[in-house]
C-alpha cells in the first residue's frame, strides 16, 4: 500500500436532473454473496452505475511566498487577492475537480473562506499530518470524499513532498473515481531529473495498485509534471493512462501530446476526455502564471468486464404478433428469450417506423426530425446522400466510438438502401478521431450488400473466421420483403421468419465456434419496424410500431424481462407513446447499450438513453452495482 491513508459535458442540470428521476446505485446495496440468479431479478432491480459526466481541471495558482515580500515575483498582488481571482475563474470554467499545485496556507485559507462548505479540499489545512501545498479541490454538492491518502513524491533535491489522493464518489450516479495531484520538481535549483523519474515510477505503481484494489473506479491524474514527453511516455505505458491532450502508445511507440505543457490532466482507459483546453487570458496571467487546463471527463456506465464484442442483428419487418404467435415452438425464439433478457413490447421511433429511419436510430441513439436533435432519416421519403446531410450535422454513431478506440466495425445487409450507412461513415463523411491513435475517418472497416440474407451471413461468417470484429451489424430483411409480398400473415412471411431465425441460429453458433468471441460476445436481436402498409402512413400503427428484442451474452440475466430491468422504464400496453413522459423500451436504446457493454462512452447527440441506463444485466454481475 502506497503513501498515507486517512479517515460532449453534461450540464448541472443534467446531473440533477439523474438523481431526481433515477434509482441510482448508491442507494441500493447488495450483498455480494447473493446468488446471481434470474430469481434475483424482480420489479425492484437494482440500478447499475449510469455513465457520469463532470469537468476536471489542474491549476498552479503560484504560491504565495513568491509575490509576498521578498519573494522573487516582484510587482505581483499577493497569494490571498489571487486566490479570490482563482475563485472566480473556476466558477467561469464551471469545474467539478481541481488539482491545485503551489496552493500554500495562505491561499488554502483563503479559498476555504470564499467557497466555505460548497468545496473540500485535502490535504488542505485541516489535516492531521499538516497542511500541504499540492491540494484537490472539489465541489461537494457533486463529489463526496471515501478516501483519502498522500504519497511521498520526491521534490528539490529529492526530499519527500506529500502529494494527494483522493477516492471520491459521484452523488447523483454512485460513480468512484481516484483523483491524483502532483507538483514535480523543475531544475531551477539544479537537475532534478532522476527525482521527476522516480515520482513518475510512484504515479505508475500507484494507478496500477488503484485500479487492482478499485477495479470499478476509474483513475485520474493531474498535476504539474515539470516534464512533457518524458512524463507522458513514462506513465502512458506503464499505467495503461491517456491524456486529455491527445497523445498514444500502440506497441512499443509512444507518441506524446505536441503541445509542450508541463502541466498534465491523464486518466486510465475508461475515462473519456473532450474539450481539453488551455484556458489563458489577461486575466489569467495576473492570477498566476501557469494556465488553467482543464476538459470535460464521461466514464461509462457499468458492464460485465468480460464483454468484448458485440453482434447486433436488425430485422425490419418483424412483428412482435407474429414472434408471439410462433413463441417458444420456434426453436431460436425459445433459446433466445430463455438465455437471455427479451421483451416483444418494445417501440420503434416515433416518427417513423420503417427500417432506414430505425436503423439509422439503432446506430446513433437518436429520434427522427431534425429539430429535435434527431438523424433526420425518413422524414422524407427520398433517402438522403448522408445521414449527415438529413441531420443538418455531423452525427456519430456505434461505428464511431467502436474505431475510434481502434477497434474493428463491420456491417452486412442485403438491402441496398443500406448504402446510406457506407456513404455516411466513410472515409469521406466520416468524423476525426478524437481518443489516442488517430484511427481514420472511415469508421466501418468491412462493409457489403448481399444479393439476400444467406449470402449475407455466409460472408459475415467468413469474415469472423479470419478475425472477428468488435462491433457487427447485420441487417436481415427477408422478413420485411416477404411481409411486403403477402402483408405480413400470409404463409411465405411465416416462412421468411422461420428463416431468418434459423440464421439468427447460425450467427449465434458461429460466435460459440470462434474461441475469441465464445463467451466475451453479447447478442442483440431487435426488430427495427415492423409491419409497412401499402398506403398511407404506417406510424400509429400497432403492427408497425410494435417490435420484439432479446439480449444474450455474459453478464445478462437469463430469462428475464428487460422491463423488470428497467423500472424507469415502462411497457406501454398497446400504445405508442410520445417522447415526454415515461418512456418504453426503443430501438434506439440499443446505440448505448452498445457503447455501455464495450465500455464505450454514450454516442455523442444521443437523446435516446444518453446516460446508459438501459440494461440487459443481472446487476450483480455488473461492478459497482
């Protein structure tokens, strides 16, 4: 045990908002013993750790014995009229978490006088070992402090200087997260390199003993380093860490942020950074002279840890009457809904309910029109050039955020008016990749339209036999073709879903044949529209808007009901429900249940589940719960 122990930004009110209407997990308790059945699972679920959203800064405030008298920065107010400045630009840059380096008595003082009980810091003042000038500061109406430590990081001359950490967790998500604050020691007294080096191999040893013993709470490290690439690719690799500034290891090579600052805000692998900027102004400049630096953090909701892939299978035309009519006789139908979690209540988007209007929701987590911050896709009968195009901007989907953490994509149908996807996510219209190795624009790395679904799953087939992809999407249409040919009750349609779940079968059997993905792979059926009319709209339509999904894979509680998981969610009875109000089960839920299973933050503009919510768990085998 290391050092000393002692007892796209969501807005505030967002964050309110989440303890308002949600059960959260810090409220609900389970024992770990209690034996992870579908038994477990009932009405009163418990609510797993949503996806947690806060501003993180780190700031050298210049201690105040350098502006006092005698002190080397002639001409400076001094620390106390600073730190009311320093007050003033946090409270600008709306920040939840502070690192403050050079925060001496003086200044501590004074900030515990100006934000009284609404921020803790520590070591601060009050603590038992003495104050310390390298601080976290943080917002208590956000924040709650579990735990608390300082580690004997080497300074001038390689003297011990207790720097902080804390474990704090979020009040409205029950959220963990270890914030760590150094100040190393520059050479103005002479080369302090090996002492950099050795608090460096301390920040490493102690993230990776942090994240064995916390498994469920993510690590965050600010400070001023004193360094720039020799910091970055001394704690990167060995503490499998990230910066908010950019920078990657792939390998054996590191390449770290080109923007020359000393001072660092790095995060392990399932924090999410955006916005990273250098805040510096006139202001700024007579507060201290460092800059703030600060960024916007997301870590995800809670998964089982052993999902590495996810399959998605779309079929559009599929009615829940229909999979309720064959039930359990239909071999797949039983095995799915017995192995997993599954309800035929579910709801496509309320625009629309035909398939590129749902599909493109399933993919970006987002309505329909415009407006309302939806894709766009099926407001007009016309197919737009790109999903972009119809949205009137740029709009990600699961295919962004799966490549953009160098995983690989890969997408199947034999619809042509899936092309829509290839044109909207390739290397033309794709979006840059914001999170460490710059993966590329094209965010679907296999794509292709089949003559039929056969065809369709036999190339996916292959493609997994040769290296299996962290995302698939495979659209399966048979079913809607063959409803359009007989309206969706005649034999050949009951002779197409027959089929398409005897494919269904076989993708399931195909990821229990490749050892990469039996076991760590969940499965996701959904129906994304289900009968069309010939004439006329289809969207207040009980065949049409009422659809059927499972989810199967490690982690999901067998047999059970994705309401019963869900109690912020309710089944809707026969009716299609606006988007106010209590909201059922939706296609587009599936988007960041994706990103959630894969550790992914929420697709940025998802208002579907924006805060990943939704679940296919037995909480108990989700940590953190």
């Amino acid at each position: 045990m290391f050092g000393t122990t002692a007892p796209q930004r969501t807005t505030r009110p967002v964050r309110r908002l989440c303890a308002v209407a949600l059960t959260l997990a810090t409220g609900l308790l389970l024992s770990p013993s209690a034996p992870a059945s579908a038994a477990a699972v009932s009405d009163e679920a418990v609510q797993t750790t949503p996806a947690t959203s806060f501003r993180v800064g780190t700031f050298n405030v210049l201690g105040a014995d350098h502006t006092a008298p005698g002190g080397k920065r002639k001409g400076w107010d001094s620390g106390v009229v600073r730190m009311d400045r320093v007050v003033s630009i946090l409270d600008e840059r709306d920040l939840d978490v502070v690192g403050f380096q050079e925060f001496q008595p003086p200044q501590a003082a004074r900030f515990a006088e100006l934000k009284g009980a609404s921020w803790q810091t520590y070591p601060g003042l009050d603590n038992p070992a003495g104050p310390s000038v390298n601080s976290i500061g943080w917002d208590t109406s956000v924040w709650q402090l579990l735990e608390a430590r300082t580690l004997p990081i080497p300074y001038f001359d390689g003297v011990p200087s207790r720097m902080p950490a804390v474990l704090l967790q979020n009040q409205d998500t029950g959220r963990r997260v270890w914030f760590f604050n150094t100040h190393n020691p520059a050479d103005v007294r002479g080369p302090a390199q090996q002492w950099r080096d050795a608090g460096f191999a301390m920040e490493v040893a102690l993230a990776n003993e942090l994240r064995t013993t916390h498994p469920d709470a993510a690590f965050i490290s600010l400070g001023d380093k004193n360094d720039r690439a020799r910091y970055y690719c001394s704690v990167a690799p060995g503490a499998d860490l990230w910066s908010a500034s950019g920078g990657y290891v792939d390998g054996s090579t590191c390449s770290a942020p080109t923007n020359g600052a000393i001072d660092w805000i790095m995060g392990s692998k399932d924090v999410f950074f955006n916005g990273y900027t250098r805040y510096w102004n006139d202001y700024v400049a007579r507060t201290s002279d460092h800059p703030l630096y600060d960024a916007n953090v997301v870590v995800p909701a809670s998964a089982p840890p052993v999902i590495d892939h996810v399959v998605v299978v779309a079929v559009p035309g599929l009615t829940s009457t229909v999979v309720n009519g064959f039930g359990a006789d239909l071999a797949e139908i039983g095995r799915l809904t017995q192995n997993g979690a599954s309800t035929t209540n579910a709801r496509t988007v309320v625009e629309n309910t035909g398939p590129d209007a749902n599909l493109a929701s399933l993919l970006s987590g987002r309505r329909v029109f415009p407006k309302r911050g939806g894709h766009g896709v099926g407001q007009k009968k016309a197919l737009p050039s790109t999903v972009h195009a119809s949205a009137g901007q740029y709009v990600s989907s699961i295919f962004d955020l799966t490549h953009n953490t160098s995983h690989r994509t890969t997408f199947v149908a034999s619809r042509p008016q899936t092309e829509l996807l290839r044109r909207s996510w390739n290397r033309k219209s794709g979006g840059k990749d914001p999170y460490g190795k710059d993966d590329g624009t094209a965010k679907i790395d296999s794509f292709k339209v089949k003559r039929d679904d056969a065809a369709a799953v036999g190339w996916w087939r292959e493609k997994i036999a040769r290296r299996a992809s962290h995302l698939s999407v495979i659209e399966l249409s048979g079913v809607t073709k063959a409803g359009q040919a007989d309206g969706y009750t005649g034999p050949e349609y009951q002779k197409a879903v027959r089929k398409t779940f005897q494919r269904i079968a076989a993708i399931r059997r195909s990821i229990e044949k490749q050892s990469v993905m039996n076991g760590t792979t969940l499965l996701v059926v959904t129906g994304t529209g289900g009968a069309q009319r010939t004439k006329g709209s289809s969207t207040t339509w009980k065949q049409s808007y009422r659809v059927p999904m499972w989810v199967t894979g490690p982690g999901v509680a067998p047999g059970s009901d994705l309401y019963a998981l869900n109690p912020a969610l309710t089944s809707p009875g026969k009716q299609q429900p606006g988007y106010s109000g209590t909201q059922p089960v939706r296609v587009g839920d599936v988007a960041n249940l994706v990103t959630r299973s894969l550790g992914l933050p929420p697709v940025p503009g998802s208002t579907m589940d924006p805060l990943q919510l939704f679940s296919a768990f037995d909480p108990l085998a989700v940590p953190g719960s």
